[in-house]
C-alpha cells in the first residue's frame, strides 16, 4: 500500500469509527448491566437496539473505509 494522504486519512477514520464501535457495545452491556439490577426490560431494549444501530451504521463506513484503501 503506498504510503500517501488519502490512505492515511481512510486509516485514520476506520480507526476512529471502530472505536466508536467499541463505546456503542460498552453501552449495551452496560445497559444490561443495569437491567440485570433494576429488572427492567423496555428501557434496556430501547438503548441496546440503538447501540446496535449504531454498530450496523459504522460497519458500513468501515466496509468502505477498508475498500479505499485496499484500492489505492
């Protein structure tokens, strides 16, 4: 891979977005965590499917991310 700006930058931003990754699954096991306490199905539901939301929304720029740079 040749080591220029665009490739850099692509890096940069996969990194980034699997670090966000990293914070929407913390709060989804937080949120169980908490249900686990509270025994409170709905809200932990709510908050878990938003975090996977986030994930699949990041997956792609990551799937996209990953392409540029194989491309260039």
């Amino acid at each position: 891979m040749p080591n220029n700006s665009d490739s850099n930058i692509a890096v940069a931003d996969a990194l980034t977005l699997i670090l966000h990754n990293q914070h929407a699954l913390a709060a989804a096991i937080e949120e169980v965590a908490v249900w686990l306490s509270a025994n409170g199905v709905a809200v932990v539901a709510n908050n878990a499917v938003m975090a996977m939301e986030t994930l699949d929304t990041n997956a792609i720029a990551i799937t996209d991310a990953i392409m540029r740079i194989r491309q260039s």
